[in-house]
C-alpha cells in the first residue's frame, strides 16, 4: 500500500533549538508496550522504565562489558536484543523481569561488532562491522543461542551489481575471511555449511550470511560500516560507510533480494546495491547516525554542519518504484544548516511531520515545515 508522497511538506522548514547537554546519556531507547520502554547507556547497562513512574528505573540489566549501542524489540516472543561494542548480542526474557533485572543469555558473538538491527518481522538480523562486513541470520530464532560452529554458514561473498547478474564468464565469488569467531585455521571453509545451506534458495533456521557490501570507490579498499538502519517495510538496508584511511564516505541504499540464487555456487546474495551518494567528509573518526522518514521515500542524513534529505527520485517515489538496473545517485531534495558543529545524528519523528539533528557540540535542532 503506497503512502502520499512528501515533498511538498519539506519545501520550507522553521528550526527550533537546544543548546542545553545533558547530565546523563542514554543514547537509545526502545518502546515495548504502550508504557514500558528500555533505554541503553555507554556505562554498559540497560534499563527498563515505565512511563507512570520515570522517577525511577524498573529494573537495570547487567551483562554486557563494554558501551551498549543497540536495542531491538521482538514483538511474538517479547524477547529484548541488544549488543554492544562488546561484541556480544544478547537476548532478554522480559516476560520474567522482576526488579533484580531479567533471564538473559548471549546469542551471538562477533569481533569489530558496530550495530545490530531486526528486520521489521523479525524474521532477519543483521549485523555491521567495522571490518566492512555485513552479517545476515536468516530465518531467525532467537530461542537458540548460536555458538561458534553451530550455525550453517552461507559462503561470504560481495554483494551483487549488474555486472554479477549480467556476467557469465566469471568464475564465481570472491571469498572473504570472517569476522565471527573461529579457529585459527583460516577463513570460513565449506565444511561449515550444511547440506541444507546448499540447496537452492533454501536455508535453515538462523543460517548466517557474510557479505561485504558493494561500496563505490571501495572495490580494492577496506571500509568501516559506521550506520545500520532498515527501510521501514523491510524493503531495503541503509548504510553509512568510511574508508579504512576516512578520506572518503558514503551513504548507500541496498535492496532484499529473495528467492534463487544468482550463481549456484552462491546459496545467496541477499542485497543488491540500488542507491548511493558521497557524503561531505568531515568529523573524520566520528560515526553518523542516519535514518528513514516513517514512510520510507526519504533519507535524513548528517551532512557537514548540517544534514541532507535524499530521495529516491526528484519526486520522493517509493523505492519500489524507482529500482534501477544500475547503481544510482540518491537525490538531494533539501539542505538544512542550523549547527556550528559537526552533525552526527539525525531522525524523523514517527508521528509529526519533523526532524531531528544533534551536532557534536551537543545543539539539538528540531524542523517542521511552514504550511
């Protein structure tokens, strides 16, 4: 179901701002329910709050080890996700919780993990590195920890362009070596997949998927993937990403690709680079967090002291619309400049028509537009 197109709201906007930082940090927060929300910290602990009460925290869950970052909520199992610079995911029994906290045990484990995020139906996880690897848990069930080994491994691979799906001659993917946690003897090898991983667009529960992502400019270069975020249908992937040497930086829009295989040798390749554009490369070393407007049409994405709104096409299209054959530039519909700072944050408002962006310095800036 198509939603109306955006762009006539986003011709004019009125700012407001605060400059006013804030004593403690909690960088992310996650509704539950109606009134219950969980929010995670750089002190490595996650909390759990209730709205009729915000003088104090329900609980505080302890078992990560370094900065938590991320925080995924599974609406069927009422399970809470969340990793950390740790490298750690970890699931939470919230139908438990008492006040000495809630169940938990790790899911998963990778080193240089950056963010993790859920599908919207949770049927898939993924998982940026700052190696420049993209993991993908397919067919997820988060009722069973994944130790090392014990998941079916889908051969890592680039991601596809035209060139992979028009080309016969080539003689199959290039092999990465893995993030995950392995042995020493070298990169993932075959007989860590399973006979069932093999078969043509089949897969079994939580088989796991390795790519490095197609980024322009990057083909013979490493590239740090500094943002995650999903298209709100569960459409498309949204990445940020950096150069090893953070001389170059990109915003790059991936399309889900289901179904066969585009080589046998491949059991999948699930994303398909559709969209991307150079980003203004400054605040080197910082991560930039951007994000989708709740309808899907549109990018806000920090751009220098400011942030830019990309679309698809010049008319704000669903990306269905405008998938092309060949990687294409995402247009720039508006700049907004209000900060004296580098921009590392941007977000959407779920429920009114505005936006968000908070710089380095600590100014927050709201936008809406003028009718």
């Amino acid at each position: 179901e198509k939603t109306p197109p955006t762009k006539k709201l986003l011709l004019c906007f009125c700012r407001f701002t605060s400059t006013k930082e804030p004593q403690c940090f909690s960088p992310i927060f996650r509704f539950l329910d109606n009134r219950l929300f969980a929010t995670c910290s750089d002190d490595t602990t996650i909390a759990l709050w209730d709205l009729r009460k915000l003088n104090t925290k329900v609980c505080t869950l302890h078992g990560h080890t370094s900065w938590v970052k991320n925080i995924e909520y599974d609406t069927n199992t009422r399970l809470l996700v969340t990793s950390g610079f740790d490298g750690n995911v970890i699931i939470w029994d919230t139908n438990r919780c008492t006040e000495e906290g809630c169940p938990h045990k790790k899911f998963f484990h990778t080193r240089f993990l950056m963010r993790m995020r859920l599908t919207p139906d949770c049927s898939k996880m993924l998982i940026s590195t700052s190696s420049g690897y993209l993991l993908i848990l397919h067919d997820l069930d988060l009722n069973k920890s994944l130790e090392v080994g014990s998941y079916p491994i889908l051969r890592a691979r680039r991601t596809t362009s035209s060139s992979d799906i028009t080309s016969s001659g080539s003689s199959g993917p290039r092999a990465v070596s893995s993030p995950c946690h392995q042995n020493d003897s070298g990169p993932l090898s075959e007989k860590h997949m399973s006979r069932s991983s093999q078969r043509e667009g089949g897969s079994p529960r939580n088989s796991l998927e390795v790519l490095t992502p197609e980024v322009p400019g990057e083909r013979d270069r490493g590239n740090c993937i500094t943002s995650l975020q999903l298209h709100p249908k569960g459409w498309a992937t949204l990445l940020r990403c950096s150069s090893n040497t953070d001389d170059q930086e990109w915003t790059c829009v991936y399309e889900f690709q289901e179904g066969a295989p585009v080589r046998p040798v491949s059991p999948r390749c699930s994303l398909r680079l559709t969209h991307c554009i150079e980003e203004a490369n400054v605040g080197r070393g910082y991560i930039k967090e951007l994000c989708f407007s709740p309808d899907g049409r549109m990018i806000s994405s920090p751009h220098g002291f400011g942030i830019r709104l990309l679309g698809f096409d010049a008319h704000c299209s669903e990306l269905v619309d405008c998938l092309p054959k060949e990687a294409s530039p995402l247009k720039e519909i508006r700049s907004l400049y209000s900060h004296n700072d580098v921009v590392l944050t941007t977000k959407f408002s779920p429920t009114h028509c505005q936006i968000a962006s908070g710089c380095l310095s600590g100014r927050v800036s709201l936008y809406q537009p003028k009718f």
